[in-house]
C-alpha cells in the first residue's frame, strides 16, 4: 500500500514571530522556514510503517510556493519514495488544501492520508477532518499510536480526556501528534541521494480543483501583552502577595 | 439574524463546562435564538444541564445507540442534516470540537473559523496564530459560519435557564468504518478538572521524575487546584498527556496558574497567558517564564514547595 504523507513549509517552531506594524501580517522574510513539526511525525510514521513491512510506498506532497520544494527535499532525505508539489503562491487554506489532496488522492490511492494535526503557522488544525469528511473516509486525528493491521488500523488519539482508541478501516485519514515518535535525523548521504529521488509538479489548475470560498484576514495584531510582573525575594513575600490578591 | 446551533459536549452524564463558555461566545452574536445538540445514547441528563445553561433557546435531543461515543464521522452527518436551519454552528475549541467541526464545514463546502477567542460581529472575529504570538481578524464568507471557540477566552454563563428540550430523529445513514474500542483516563476524577480549575499547580521537566511529582500534587490538593505540566515534563512520562498545557496541549485560563520547573517556552505559555495571575518558581534567574509571571521566585522547588506548605498550613 502507499502513504500519502502532507508537509507544509512554516515558520520554523524556534523564531519568535514579529507583527508587521501595519497590521498586514506576520514578517517572514529572512526568517528560518522549516518543515510542520508534526508533519515530521507524520513522515517518520509513514517510514515506520514502510519499514515494518506494512506499506511499499511512501509520498510526500507539498501545497506551497516553489521554496517549498526544500522541506520535500527534506521528506526524501529522511526516506519518502518520491515528491509531489502543488505550486501556488496564493495563500491556500485549509479547505482548498483539503480539496488539493482530495484530488491527488483520487490519482495516487493510498491507503493512508497521514497528515499533522495542525500546522503551527495558522494552528487551523483542520486539514484532516476536512480531507476525511470530502473522501468519505474514516478520521483518527491527534495520534499517538498506530496499529496497521490488513485492512484496518487501531489508532490510540490523544484526547482531552485521556487516550481513546479507535478501529478504523482503511483507506483513512489519520492525523498525528507530538507523542507517535521521534522523527530522525537526515544524514548528508541521505540529502545527496534525495537530490535524485523524482519531485512531481501540478497547478491547482492542472488538477481541475476549485478554490474554496475563503477567510478573509481584515488585519493581524500583536495580543494584548501581560503587564511584566515582579521578582519576589522570599516564599513569605509570595504568600503575602497572593494572599493581598485573594488567591489563597 | 443569527440561528445558533452548539454541539454540547459531554461524557453521557455530566455536560462539559466549555458548552457553557461557547454560550457565552453565542451571546456575542445577537442571535434570534440559540440551540444546544446534544448527541447520546441516552442523554436526558446532560440535556437537562444544558437547559439550565441562560440564554438557550431550546435543547434538541438526539439519541441513538450510536452516539454513545463522541465520534466524528458518526456525528457529522447527523449534524449535517441540522445545520440547513442555522447560521452559526458553533463547538468548543477542545479536542472533541476541533475532531468534529471540520468534518461538517467540509461538507456543507464553508471554511471553518477556529479558535474564536472575540466576537466583533456575527461574520468577523479574532483568532490566534503562531501560538497565540499573532491575532488576525477574520471574516467568514457567505454561507453557515462553523467555528470553534476558544473556551480561555470566554466564561461559563450562567445556570439558571430553563429550556424546553425537543427530541429529535435524525434519519441519516451513518457509516461503519469507524468503531470505538477503548477510553484509558489518567484517574484524576476525584481532583479539578484543568479546563475549568479555578488555581493551577504545574510541574515541567525541573521536577525531575513520576515520584517527585507527588510534591505536586500533594501542593494542588492543599490549594484545591487542579495539576498541570509542561510537554518536557509529559514526553518523560513523569505524567499522563491529558495534563499538558499549551499551544498543542490545554489552553486555560485559571485565576491563580502557579509554575514550578517550568522554563516558559512559547508553546507553553500560549496555554496560560488568559491566566488571572502568574506564578513562576524556577531555580534559572533567565527563564523566559519570568518574563510573563506576575510573581517569580528563584529557587529550588524541592526546597520552596516545603517552605510554601507550611506557609499555607
Ligand atoms: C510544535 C511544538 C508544540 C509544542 N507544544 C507544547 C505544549 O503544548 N506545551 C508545552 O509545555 N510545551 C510544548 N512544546 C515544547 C516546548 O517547546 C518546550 O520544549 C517545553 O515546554 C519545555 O518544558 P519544560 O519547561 O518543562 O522543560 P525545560 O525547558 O527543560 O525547562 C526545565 C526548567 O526547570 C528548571 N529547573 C530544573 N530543576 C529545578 C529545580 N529543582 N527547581 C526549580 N527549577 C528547576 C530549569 O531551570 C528549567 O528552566 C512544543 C514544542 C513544539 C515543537
Ligand atoms: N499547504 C500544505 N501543504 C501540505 N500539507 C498541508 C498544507 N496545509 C496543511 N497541510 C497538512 O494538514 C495538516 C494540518 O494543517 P492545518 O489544518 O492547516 O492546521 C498539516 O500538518 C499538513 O500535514
């Protein structure tokens, strides 16, 4: 079976993001892009399973501008098969990226759409769902554990309650958090020999896909800061502060 | 004018508390009427709490063998087949919304808003990005707005409604594909709940193991408050993963969040900056956390948490 796995091009989890003072966004230029830390998972999920024996085919594909081809890049060096990218400059939201894979998948047939459970540039976290509900497929988001067995899959999802399990049958979606593992690291020969691994390109027009109705961002703005508090010497100082404040 | 519809979250008995804070968020919208769903298997009891929830116009009853679970596939289609008469379908931003929601803007072909933390009309809100490090103004296009509430932002309203509750058939085929086996709970039932917790104490990778941990529930027992942790604190297994607070994990919002070998990363703090007052015990005089914390004190917890239980005794 194949693995479709997505991976966004973000901001790198480590800048500290600046708002831009007319309000029209978040400064991105200059600043380190890196791939969605949960897409990592996802893609080191999708190995795991191509190296216990229960996938022969791991995809990676990208929605993005052309420098999204560096986090594909990425994808291959850590062991993905081959790249597909849907090149587009355009801000492409979550049910447009939805309808996108939607479209490949209807080519590629995977048996598992194995994406993050939110990219940390928008914290949307909806891609997934949106996927599943548009291919009719079962939904396992947020896991932490995944059993492939044949033709279904027990996914353990972390949920606010605890871990709920679910049995679901494939093909599906699954959708991955931080606890399913650690990715690996890519060794140079790995990037070398990801250089000759093939990359697929499309525009979204190519694939006949139409551009969900969108969001529309009116302005972006800084939150309201927390007043910086003060440094106490002692625990009765604290105690005697929080008793003042009424907390205790 | 704006026809509300919320998805009431619940375990079959008790109706969560952030149905209660999406109401709030409703309020916002002047609204002609707002409904609660509540999906069971038998749900009689929840809906009765969500009828004592102000400002609910009706509770609508929809049980069925099936909805025994919070699954998403098994409940998108039911509330698909609702929400023609609605302009707003709304449900918290927890994990119970933000699996189920998406589901439903997808096939009604809308975008989802996720995460509303203000209502400035019934079409335009904030959300956070980047970890809470932004905020845009959104607003949705034509069409059923599905959204998210982010329940840090908003209070529980009141209880003292009482709304008529309507029973409901939904006569949708519902899939097979996707089947509940098991829910493992941490067995905290018997201290606070983190969402609705009024004081926080919250250990991270400082404190060091499972067993030291003990200081820190033993310190929220004393305080009444429910326990947090850090992801570091979580990924070394000194603590189950439902307590994990922050961009990924709880976003909350209690009076008194007090932080104890916690260094303030931003993923962290994205889950604790709607917080009344801030606490931060760390022994790094540069821990980010201080840059946020209303008090700091720098010191060894092992040392401070004995020191504060006998101030508090
Ligand atoms: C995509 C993504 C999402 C994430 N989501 C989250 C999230 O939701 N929540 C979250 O918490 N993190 C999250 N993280 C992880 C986050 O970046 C940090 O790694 C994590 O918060 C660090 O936890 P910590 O503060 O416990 O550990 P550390 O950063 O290791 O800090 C431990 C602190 O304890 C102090 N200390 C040690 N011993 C003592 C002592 N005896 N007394 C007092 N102080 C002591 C040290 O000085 C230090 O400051 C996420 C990361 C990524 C990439
Ligand atoms: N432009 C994109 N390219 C590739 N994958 C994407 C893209 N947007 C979203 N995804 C996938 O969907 C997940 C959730 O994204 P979101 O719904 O935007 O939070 C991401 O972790 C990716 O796996």
């Amino acid at each position: 079976m194949k693995i479709l796995v997505g991976v966004k091009r973000v901001v790198d989890f480590n800048v500290r993001i600046q708002v831009k003072a007319d309000g029209s966004g978040v400064a991105t230029e200059g600043v380190k892009m890196s791939m969605n830390p949960f897409d990592e998972i996802a893609v080191e999920e999708a190995l795991r399973l191509k190296e216990a024996g229960k996938a022969e085919e791991v995809i990676a594909i990208t929605i993005g501008p052309k420098a999204s081809q560096e986090q594909l890049r990425t994808a291959l060096a850590m062991g993905a098969d081959r790249a597909i990218h849907v090149e587009t400059d355009e801000d492409v939201q979550p049910l447009t990226a939805a309808r996108i894979l939607k479209a490949i998948t209807d080519k590629e047939e995977p048996k598992i759409v194995m994406l993050g459970k939110q990219a940390i540039d928008d914290d949307n976290n909806q891609t997934a769902q949106m996927l599943a509900a548009l291919a009719n497929w079962p939904q396992a988001t947020f896991a932490s554990k995944i059993d492939v067995d044949g033709d279904s899959a027990n996914v353990t999802r972390e949920i606010d309650a605890g871990l709920e399990t679910l049995s679901i049958d494939l093909p599906a979606v699954i959708s991955t958090d931080l606890r399913l593992n650690e990715p690996r690291y890519v060794k140079l020969p790995d990037i070398m020999k990801a250089k000759r691994k093939p990359i697929e390109t499309f525009t979204i027009a190519e694939l006949g896909i139409e551009p969900a109705a969108a969001v529309k961002v009116l302005k972006t703005s800084a939150p309201a800061a927390r007043q910086a508090g003060i440094k106490v010497a002692s625990v009765d100082e604290l105690v005697a502060a929080l008793k003042e404040k009424g907390l205790i | 004018m704006a026809k509300v519809l919320i998805i009431a979250e619940h375990d079959g008995k008790k109706l969560n508390g952030s149905t209660a804070r999406v109401m709030t968020c409703a309020q916002g919208l002047s609204a002609e009427s707002v409904e609660i769903a509540v999906f069971a298997a038998e749900g009689a009891a929840v809906a009765e709490q969500a009828a004592a929830i102000s400002g609910v116009t009706k509770v609508l009853l929809i049980e069925n063998p099936a909805n025994e679970h919070a699954t998403a596939a098994i409940l998108a289609p039911q509330i698909e087949a609702l929400a023609s008469e609605y302009s707003h379908v709304l449900a918290p931003s927890t994990t119970f919304g933000k699996d189920l929601t998406p589901r439903i803007a997808a096939h009604l072909a809308v975008p989802q808003i996720s995460d509303i933390m203000r209502v400035e009309s019934p079409r335009i809100f904030d959300r956070p990005i980047y970890a809470g490090n932004a905020v845009i103004t959104v607003e949705a296009p034509e069409g059923i707005v599905v959204g998210t509430v982010r329940t840090a932002s908003f209070s529980e309203a009141e209880k003292t409604g009482s709304a008529t509750i309507e029973k409901r058939e939904i006569n949708v085929e519902l899939p097979s594909h996707t089947r509940f086996v098991k829910l493992e709970t941490s067995g905290s039932a018997d201290r606070p709940d983190l969402q609705a917790a009024a004081k926080v104490v919250s250990g991270g990778r400082g404190v060091g193991s499972t067993e030291n941990f003990k200081v820190i529930y033993d310190l929220a027992d004393k305080l009444g408050a429910a326990v947090g942790a850090s992801r570091a604190a979580v990924d070394a297994g000194f603590i189950p993963n439902d307590h994990q607070v922050g961009q990924t994990g709880k976003i909350i919002a209690p009076e008194l969040y007090m932080s104890f070998g916690i260094s303030g990363a931003i993923q962290h703090l994205a889950g604790i900056k709607d917080a009344g007052t801030i606490v931060a015990i760390n022994k790094d005089p540069d821990a980010p956390i201080f840059e946020i914390a209303d008090f700091g004190l720098v010191g060894d917890l092992f040392e401070i948490i004995p020191e504060l239980e006998k101030a508090l005794a």
